[in-house]
C-alpha cells in the first residue's frame, strides 16, 4: 500500500484547475486565463511546486522531529528528562526556531562579507536540495532519476566546501581549524562511503534509489550479505554528517563551537538545522541502500511511508546512542581510522559483493 | 599553515574556570604553551589579613569551591599549629571522613569535567548525579551544599546528626555500584582509551622537580601522599594504602583519580567503625595567637596544599600564604602540552582537576 | 626509581650544621617531621644546591614572601619525598633592596612561586628565568602585599 | 506638478525605492491596522519562542559556576526549560555572571556581552556578582557587575542553590513575558 504523490497532485490539480477555477474564469468570460491555466504544461509546473512543496514540508518535519528524538533519547541515556516544552517536548524545536528568527544579525568586522553570508546559504541550500532525490516511497518522491544515487552523493560531498569557506571567512582562529578539519575529515571519509555504495550497486545493478529499494524488495536486504559495507557505510555516514565520535569541526571541547563559533542568530538556527537535515538524509540512505527502504511486513495494513521512517528514526537512534556513549577521536585518529581500517574494509566489502555477483547468489 | 598563537580562554569550554591557555599551533600540533591566570585573583591573602581567625574559615571555604572543605581543613590545622591547640578525637575522625566524601565530591567534579573534555556528555552526566549525594550528605552534615564553614579552629562546627551515619553507609554502597558503571563507560570503551593512553606521560623525575603532587605525581609512580608521608589527624592509624600508577600518562592520571575514590570510601568505612561513639567535638581555641609560625599541610584531591601562618600577638594573622596544589601543577602543563594536539589540550588539562579559585587566590 | 637514601632529621640537621656553620641558625621549635632554619641570602642557593643534591630534598613545596615590615622574608619551605621531612628556610632580606638567588634552576616547582613573590612584595630572584607579573594586570605599578600598601574599603 | 505626490514618478537609486516601499507599506500596514493584527497574533508566539529557548553562555568563573552545573545535572535539568549552554556568545541569549569579576576579567566580560547579539539579558549570580560578596575589601574585585553592564536578574546567594539559580530564570521567563518582546509594535 503506498500513496502514489505524484499520480494523486496531478489528479488534483487537474480536478482543481479543469474543474473548477477554469470554469470560474471561463464563466468571467476570460476565456484566455482559462485556457492557459487547462493547458497541460500549466497542471504539470503546478504539480511539481506542490510536490516539491510537500516533500520540503515533510523533509524539513522529519528533520525536526529527529531534533526532538536526539534532544529526548540523549536526556534519557543520560539520566534526566530531556525538554519539557510543550507536550512531551514537541515545541522546543519551534521555540528555539521562533528565537533564533529575532537575534540580531552580527558579521564579525573583519569577516570576508560576502563569503561570510554565502558559506551558510552553500551550506543549507546543498542539505535541503537533497532531500528532492530520497524517496520516502514507491511513489513519494520529488525526483526520480536513473542517477539519484549519485547526484545525491554529489550534492551531499559539497558541504565540506561550504564549511572551509564559512572557517575561512569568519575570520577567527577557531573556525579556521574547524574548517580545514572539515575539509580533511570528510575528503577522507567520502571514499570508503562512496567504495561501500559501490558494492550495493553491484549487487543491485541500478544507480536508481528506487530501484535499489525493488531489488531489495525482490532479493534480500543487502545489508545481510553486505554486512561489512553496512557498517563501514554508517561509520563513514557519521563522520559526514560530523556527529560524534567525529564531530571534530565542531569540537566543542577544544574549538568552541568549531567552525560555526562566529555564526549566531538566524545563520546558526539554519546550520543547526541543515546539520540535522544531513543526519537526516544519511540515516535515510542507510535505509535505502541497506536496510530495505519502504520494505516491511505487513504491506497492505502499513503505509510504505511509515516503513521508511521507522527505519529512519531507528539508523538516527543509533546515532545518538554513538553520541551517547562515545567521546570525540582525534585529528590524527579520525583520519588513521578512516585510511587504515574504513578503506581496506569497504574494498573488500567490493570482492564480496563481486563474488556474490559472480556466484549468482543474489 | 604557518604557526599561530591561540588563546583558549577566559571564555572557553576547556577552562572550566576562569584561566587563559596561549598555545601556538603548528597546524594542529603545539609547539609552546603558556597558561596566563589572575583572571580570579581577589587578593585572598591580602584580605585575611584584615580578618580576626574564625573568619578566615568561611573564607577559606572559598579558595576552592571544589573541595571547599579540605580547604578550611588546612587552615584550621594550620592555625592549630600556630596556637597550639589539640583536637578532640571525635573530631579528627568527622574531619577526615568529610575530607574523604569531600576527594570524593572534587573527583566526580573532575569524572564530570573530563567528559565533556572529551566529547562524551554523558560522563558529566553520571558523575554530576552522584554528586548530589555527597552533597546532600554535607548538607545534612553541615547546612550547605558547596560552601561548609563546618570545621572549627579545635573542632568541628556541629556533631553528626542522628542517621547520618546511615544515610552515609547507603550512599558509599550506592555509590560503589555506580563506580562500576564509570568504569564500564570509560575503561572498557577503547575510544576513550585511544584518547587517553599514551598521551603527555610526563616521567617521575620531572613531575617531583615541577613540584606537581597529587594525583598526577602519584600518576607517574611517585609514591608521596601527604596523607601518608606526612600524616595528620589520624590517618596514621588508618588501614589505607596509597593509589600509584606507573605510566605517567594521562591514563594512568585517570585511573589514580578513580581508585583514590574507592580508597576513600574504604576509608569513611573503617572512620566510621573506629570512630569514638561520642565525646567532645570541640575545644575553645585561644582568641589571639601567640607569635610565632604555624604551618599545616595536608592531601587536597587536587595535590598538597599548604598554609603557613605567622602570628603576631593579635587576633589577625600578620601573614597568610596558601600553596595552593594546582597553581604549581599548571605551571608545569606547558611540559606536557608541548608537541601534542590541538585536540589533546582538553584531555590533558582536564585530567590535571583544574580550579582557579585557589590558583588564583 | 633509583635507591632512595632515608635521613632522620637529627641527620640532617648536623649534616648542614657543619656544612653551613655560620651561615644557617636552627630555631628550637619542635614538630614531628618538620626542621626549622633560617639562612643568610648569600648562602641560600648553596645551602638548597646541597639539599637537593646531597640529602634528598627532591621537592620544593612553597615559597612565600613575607614583609615584616622593617625587612622582607622569603621562606621556603622544602620536602623530602623519601625521608618524610618538611624544611622550613628563612630568609632575610633588606627593605630597600630585596633581592634573593631564584630556587627555579633547582627546583622548577618554585617558578610560580617566586613569580608570584615578586608579583606580591617586589622581592627580586636573581636568575629567575622570567620574573613578570603572574596574577595581577601587568600595569599594576604597586605591590598589593606589602604593609604599607593600603587597599580596599577600610 | 507636485512631484512629493507621485515619488515613482522620479528616478530614484535602488537603496532609495526600497527605504520608501518599506516606509510605504510599514505606512499602510500601520494605517490598516494589520501590524496591530499582527502583533497580536503573532507577537505573544514570538515572545514564547524567545522565552522557551534561552540559551545561556556556557561560562563558568567561580562558585557559582559549580550550582550552573549541578543546574544543569540529572537532578535538577535545565533543558527542561529550553536552556542549553552554548559556548560562542554569537549563539547566547543570556550572559550569566557567576562569580566575582576581577580587574583583569573585567574587559574581557564587557566583550563577551558586546559580541552577543540583542535581545541579551545578563543574570548576575550570587553575592560576588551581585555586590562583590565577602570580597568587599578587595584590591583587585570589581564591586558588583551591574557597574559596567546592565543586569536584569539577581539571583542571591553564596553560592544560590540550583533551585534558585531556576527560580532566577524563570523570573526573566516573566520579565520577557512582560517586556511584550516579539511585537512588530517595536517603534
């Protein structure tokens, strides 16, 4: 059971517009705004604001309930309640939104301005941008490309270049370190991820997410064959989305806020919110790639979409519980761990993944 | 990238108090250090001068807001020395079971600190809520929950209050299990062993030399404990051993600091069964000292601590000086932070248990 | 660690007593565990040269300045890890020109202290690697220690 | 031809067009009595948001800074209440003093407050803060930090206990409540 979004937008905007606002016009007698607005090019740029509009909504709710679900888990490993805002801690979320829309806006004197303003809107734009390649379903998705898998690891591999240019221009010590530790922890992490992925698209033959969740649907979830992958995946995925044990450009211990320290108000509120929109997109292609997608028992009671996010919240649990229960590597060791132990595993994630290929067993 | 200083601090989260670290980096790497202090500096010795004895207590209770209780400790042992007064035995025995929940209460404070230090909140967490117990045994102890004014020159304040002694036991129980819990969260993780073994060992020879005691002496395996080189109260008859590590590095700093904890609890235990059921707690101290020097020393969790006192005649000390543990331990740390990592600067200074309010004065 | 030596205090007090025979005057004053003296100035770095390599005394515990008003004091205060003893050093300075030999060299654990001495009284240890301001702002011209300096609300 | 009437009408430079559209519509809005709407519905939402996401400096100077983190332990839990430490004062709502400010930190404090973006509030904690505490007699205590920045909460005590230091911001709960912050009617 899935809810085809795309099918059920065009319908609507057909019914709405073919229907009813046409023939409104039509009956005004402005018979050249009804015809423009029947006109099929019309429905389908319609439909498409819509959908993109939904699946922004969505994305950005998901998002923010992952704030929520990391601010309680974290209260409840660690003891204490965790916030209170609204019920059950719903609402701190839109405070600290509602907040951050009435600091001032501060640019450092000596920041590089332009770059200054920009590095945040790199930084945001990439993390919400890829939110229009994840398909939340069989037919809930904004795009659906026969290369999403890659332009999404494209879009997701620029942030790096925001984040250098943010530390940069800030003009401060700090975010120098944080950004130049940025750029050289997540240069270093995107091979073994990209080299994990490698071996799902061996095994699933498309570069498609869609078509990698049918594959799964049809053969196995890969992250049974491809344990190693998987776990090389999801640790490589931690250190892109800059969470603990390897948030280092934001060490908060040694670089006060990392490369964000110079950035308050509004521009802070978004970066937080991109951070998690990241965490997001990244629990989210774990679940696509290795866990199933949509797939799940139960398929005519559940909607697919449910699946998903279950899916979704239980990757970013894991997340917190890292965050929970591990401190912060080092510079040099976040680099070792990623060249020395990451590299090699995900290569011979590939001979696997070659080997059952060849085998035939998937 | 070409070298550059960086100045951690006064607003930092590696403080955890008010202190200024200049490191100059090479890249990520430290080539020199320079911790610059005073950012709290009140004129404590300055003020005591113009304070009649018992005042100072409370005073000395704010020296260290962290161990607030060894701190007037020392000073009234030091200004027993001076008049020369005799404590009760009840007393002693209240006075050194306090010290110990208090080296207790100052290493959770430090457990709590490192965590962040190192990345991970939960520690700060899990040591904070123990915390709260020991300080809801000082507050039934003595009122207050940080600063005491409980010990008395020739005593102690107050006795016990009924079921203390019970409520003590519960929570040395409680707590013994929660230890086991630190040290699943710490020892067995192999990230925080990777963070912490091997990191700024600094050799036994050079540690006595830059006059750092304490735990991070006992650390690099010197075996000096005043407790036991020096002994006051009764530690003497205590069955106690002292907590050595051999390593020197900021592991072995770590696991001092954790074993001292069990070991003061075995010592509250053994207070508690040799204790004098009752009797005085207190004498009348004289109210002007007589001329001369007193001077006491004494195991702070943070290292020796020392008050030296000259008396002339009058109801005011002529001269109070305070070495104060972690003032001596920092002016080493520029030995230990050179050729490390940005990102060890939190590790190393936290495990030397920072306060500024003593460094300073 | 290499083989430590134990003295006992009467050890030690006729050890410097003969090394030192004018120089170091021993007070009567009796603690366990603690030796009281007090040196000449000029003698003092020899005097803690001997200490340290002679007899053990592996860790300087305290430097304080002192003003007695008609002359300043620095008083030492000196460890010894393996014999359990705690020296107590007094040293007199003149008023107008207080300066001493620094124990640094010796003893790195001094460094803080005699910096802050200086910081305090303005008492000079000559060979101190870098006498600056420790606690106060550097352009404090006074020395808040001092007797005759008066501060705060009286 | 009165030209006042029809501004269009002249050429004016980009910076120019936009300060007069803004003043036309902040005119019209004013007029219309939209912005009065508005601030009605929309202030006292703006105003819970401010209150319900306070994020303290995350500075610890002396005492107090202790009962700051036993406030923010299990037991006592200011997330609770939205308050999470941040340690860029670029990212601080409040500035909270705890502890005695000396000659030397004096400066650098006045810093911090000026690099905080508005609205701040700055809550001084305990007696040194407050009135420099038992270090009246001081040579080097600034007497009070309400003498170079301006202070909004007192929370006395040596050291305030956690609850106190709770019941102190939930106090500036009510004073930003009050303040009716969060209103377009800011003029």
């Amino acid at each position: 059971m899935y809810l085809d979004l795309w099918q059920l937008l065009a319908g609507l905007v057909h019914w709405l517009m073919v229907d009813i606002i046409g023939p409104i016009f039509g009956w005004l007698s402005f018979h050249g705004i009804e015809g423009w607005l029947t006109r099929p090019e019309t429905l389908y740029f319609i439909t498409v604001i819509l959908v993109v509009l939904i699946v922004f909504v969505v994305g950005m709710l998901v998002s923010i309930t992952l704030i929520w679900q990391e601010r309680k888990m974290l209260g409840r490993f660690m003891d204490r309640r965790g916030t209170q805002t609204g019920p059950i801690g719903l609402f701190q979320n839109f405070a600290d939104a509602l907040k951050t829309l009435q600091k001032e806006i501060i640019v450092p004197a000596n920041a590089d301005k332009l770059i200054y303003n920009a590095a945040p809107v790199i930084i945001i734009g990439t993390s919400l941008f890829l939110m229009a390649t994840i398909p939340y379903s069989e037919g809930f998705y904004a795009s659906d490309s026969d290369l999403s898998l890659i332009l999404t690891f494209a879009i997701f591999s620029i942030v790096p270049f925001g984040v250098l240019l943010g530390g940069w221009a800030s003009n401060n010590k700090y975010t120098l370190i944080g950004g130049m530790r940025a750029a050289a922890q997540l240069i270093s992490y995107e091979i073994p991820m990209l080299l994990s992925v490698v071996s799902v698209v061996i095994l699933a033959g498309s570069l498609s997410l869609n078509d990698i969740v049918w594959y799964q649907q049809a053969h196995i979830w890969l992250f049974i064959p491809l344990i190693i992958g998987f776990i090389v995946f999801l640790i490589a995925m931690v250190a892109e989305v800059e969470r603990i044990p390897f948030d280092l450009p934001e060490a908060e211990a040694e670089l006060v806020e990392g490369w964000g320290t110079e950035y308050g108000g509004l521009r802070f509120g978004l970066i937080m919110m991109s951070e998690y929109a990241r965490g997001f997109i990244g629990s989210a292609l774990a679940t696509l790639l290795f866990l199933g997608g949509w797939d799940g028992p139960f398929k005519g009671i559940v909607p697919d979409g449910l699946w998903f996010l279950a899916k979704v919240f239980i990757v970013f649990g894991i997340f917190i519980w890292m965050r929970a229960a591990l401190p912060r590597v080092r510079t040099d060791q976040i680099l070792a761990i990623g060249w020395k132990k990451l590299l090699p595993l995900a290569v011979v994630n590939i001979f696997i993944a070659i080997l059952f290929k060849t085998a035939g067993w998937f | 990238m070409a070298k550059m200083w960086i100045n951690m601090g006064p607003q930092h989260p590696m403080t955890h108090g008010l202190w200024n670290l200049r490191v100059e980096v090479d890249g990520e790497t430290i080539t020199d250090a320079e911790p610059v202090i005073g950012y709290l500096h009140r004129g404590w010795e300055k003020m005591v001068e113009d304070r009649h004895y018992p005042q100072i207590i409370p005073m000395a209770d704010r020296l260290c807001y962290g161990s607030s209780f060894t701190w007037s400790h020392v000073y009234c042992l030091a200004a027993e020395d001076l008049m020369g007064v005799e404590v009760p035995e009840r007393a002693k025995y209240i006075r050194v079971m306090s010290d110990e929940l208090q080296r207790i209460g100052s290493h959770l404070m430090w457990l709590a600190a490192i965590g962040p230090d190192l990345g991970n909140l939960t520690i700060f967490l899990y040591a904070m809520r123990e915390r709260e117990l020991f300080m809801d045994l000082f507050q039934s102890l003595c009122g207050a929950r940080m600063t005491y004014n409980f010990p008395r020159i020739g005593g102690v304040r107050n006795d016990a209050p009924p079921n203390w002694e019970r409520d003590l036991v519960r929570t040395l129980d409680y707590f013994e299990k929660r230890m086991d819990e630190y040290e699943d969260l710490v020892d067995r993780n192999s990230v925080f062993r990777m963070r912490m073994v091997d990191l700024a060992p600094l050799s036994a020879k050079d540690a006595i030399n830059l006059g750092v005691t304490g735990p991070s002496l006992r650390g690099s395996g010197v075996k000096y404990d005043v407790r036991h080189n020096d002994p006051y109260e009764i530690y003497d008859e205590l069955d106690w051993h002292m907590c050595v590590r051999d390593e020197g590095d900021v592991y072995a700093r770590y696991r001092v600091r954790m074993d001292e904890m069990r070991m003061s609890v075995q010592i509250v235990r053994e207070c508690l069964k040799k204790m004098p059921k009752s009797g005085p707690i207190r004498v009348k101290p004289p109210r002007t000292a007589p001329v001369g020097t007193g001077m006491a020393r004494m195991e702070d969790p943070r290292g020796e601590s020392l008050m030296y006192i000259i008396g002339d005649g009058t109801d005011k000390p002529f001269r109070l000086k305070v070495r104060s543990p972690f003032f001596v331990t920092l002016s080493a740390s520029p030995v230990m932070l050179r050729s490390y990592k940005v990102a060890d600067v939190p590790s190393i200074m936290g495990m030397l248990d920072v306060c500024m309010g003593e460094t300073d004065r | 660690m290499e083989e430590t030596v134990t003295y006992t205090i009467d050890q030690v007090k006729s050890k410097i007593a003969s090394a030192f025979p004018t120089e170091v005057k021993f007070e009567d004053k009796v603690r366990p565990r603690r030796l009281f003296m007090s040196a000449n100035k000029d003698a003092l770095l020899k005097l803690c040269t001997m200490l340290k390599d002679e007899l053990g005394f592996d860790h300087c515990s305290c430097v304080s300045g002192v003003d007695r008003c008609d002359r300043f004091q620095s008083v030492y205060h000196i460890c010894s890890c393996s014999s359990n003893i705690t020296l107590e050093i007094v040293v007199d300075l003149p008023h107008d020109n207080p300066e001493v030999d620094s124990v640094t060299p010796l003893w790195g654990g001094a460094n803080w202290h005699e910096r802050e001495a200086f910081d305090m009284f303005g008492i000079i240890y000559k060979g101190h690697p870098r006498l600056e301001r420790l606690l106060l702002p550097a352009d404090y011209t006074f020395f808040p220690m001092r007797k005759d300096c008066e501060t705060g609300r009286k | 031809m009165d030209l006042s009437a029809y501004p269009h009408a002249v050429a004016m430079s980009a910076k120019e067009f936009v300060d007069w559209s803004t003043n036309v519509m902040d005119d019209i809005a004013r007029s219309s009595g939209a912005k009065r709407t508005l601030d009605k519905v929309a202030g006292p939402l703006f105003n819970w948001g401010m209150r319900n996401a306070i994020y303290p400096l995350h500075f610890g100077i002396a005492c107090c800074a202790l009962e700051m983190a036993a406030a923010s332990g299990p037991r006592f839990d200011t997330e609770r209440y939205g308050m999470v430490f941040r340690s860029s004062p670029r990212q601080c709502d409040v500035l909270l003093v705890n502890g005695w400010v000396t000659n030397k930190l004096r400066p650098a404090l006045r810093r911090l407050y000026e690099e905080m973006p508005d609205p701040k509030w700055v809550v001084a904690m305990g007696e040194c803060a407050i009135s420099g505490g038992p270090w009246y007699d001081s040579y080097n205590v600034v007497q009070g930090v309400d003498t170079f920045i301006p202070v909004d909460i007192y929370i006395p005590g040596c050291p305030p206990r956690p609850e106190a230091m709770i019941d102190g911001f939930l106090r500036l709960h009510q004073k930003i409540k009050v303040s009716k912050l969060g209103g377009f009617m800011d003029d």
